[in-house]
C-alpha cells in the first residue's frame, strides 16, 4: 500500500508541475500503427513466484511464447505533457482465458483509452511517458474489462513523426474473462493535423 501511495504521489506531482508550465508546445494530433506481442506467460510466472524471482531466474517469456498482433493509436496532445492515446488491437492468441483449463486459441481484440504523461516536453527529441487508463477487450464470446499501465519513450523526427516504444501491463477488472498479461509494442506515428 506504501508504494501505491508513493506512486500516486510521484503523479500528482509531476502532473500539477506539469500543469503549472505555460504551454508552449503540445503533441499535434497523430495517427501510428505498431506492430505488438501479448504475453501471458510471464504474469503468470510473476503470481506462481514474483517478479524478482522471474528476473533473476530469467523466466521472462521468450518471444515464441508471446502472441504477435497489430495496432493502430490516435493520438492528440492536450498539455506540452499530457497526451490522450486510444488503441485498438488485435492478435490471435493461445489461452487468452483466465484459469488453467483454459485450452482455447482464437483472436482477442481489445481498445483502451490512455493518459500519457510525459517526463519531458514534447518539444524534446526524447521523450520518456507513463500512462494509465481503461480498456476493454472480446476474446471469442467473452467481453472483459482491464486497466492499461506502463510506460515507453517516444522519439521524434522533425515534428513530423514519431517512433514509440511501449510495455503496458493489462490489469484484469473483469478478471473472469480477461487473463493478466504484457503487451509490448513498437511502432512509428505520423502528424495529420496542421501544426
């Protein structure tokens, strides 16, 4: 509970300095396609035992355990250090069903709706983020509800374009029908607004 306090804290703070800048430059809106993997291995390892243990016993899932997918994000930049970010995607997935039985290969597809707080300006190259928010996801006929968190560094080319890296974790609201897992994605946006 400390550390979820400390955290809080670590954001608001960030967010009311963040607030306090006169806004000299926010992100133009922009559309990005990524290409993603969905890892559901590691949570899993993560609850069996925990994180330090995984990463020392390098039990992280390799990238043929992982699920390859596609995404596509708007983005549109509402304070030099806020961002709102909507995704939308898809992979076919192994076992995207909470519980050990769960034996059912089919394509999940999920959409979430992000705040990216940025470190840095985005008048600056590189511009490390956090983000949080709500998604919601269908895996066959099961409809689900999660909390996207994470962060990622984003690099920008000439105001024109971006390049993004990102890990998000997807925290099960509904945890009968969405399973824990990673997505890491890295893709390239593009401006579509006038500047």
């Amino acid at each position: 509970m400390k550390k979820f306090m400390l955290m809080c804290s670590s954001i608001f703070f960030v967010v009311s300095n963040a607030a306090a800048q006169t806004p000299s430059y926010s992100r133009p809106t922009s559309i990005g396609i990524s290409f993603l993997f969905f890892d559901y291995e590691t949570p899993d390892r993560m609850r069996s035992s925990s994180f330090r243990q995984v990463l020392r016993n390098g039990d992280w899932a390799n990238l043929n355990e992982m699920s390859p997918g596609l995404a596509i994000t708007y983005f549109k930049g509402l304070h030099p250090n806020i961002d709102f970010a909507s995704t939308l995607s898809g992979a076919f997935a192994d076992n995207a069903l909470p519980g050990e039985t769960n034996t059912e290969n089919g394509f999940v597809a999920e959409v979430d709706a992000t705040l990216q707080l940025n470190l840095l300006s985005n008048r600056y190259m590189v511009t490390p983020y956090l983000t949080a928010g709500v998604g919601a996801s269908k895996f066959m006929d099961y409809y689900g509800a999660f909390m996207p968190l994470g962060g990622g560094i984003k690099v920008n080319f000439f105001d024109e374009a971006a390049f993004f890296i990102n890990g998000k974790y997807h925290l099960p609201v509904s945890a009968s029908t969405v399973r824990p897992h990673f997505i890491f994605s890295l893709g390239i946006a593009g401006i579509i607004s006038k500047k």
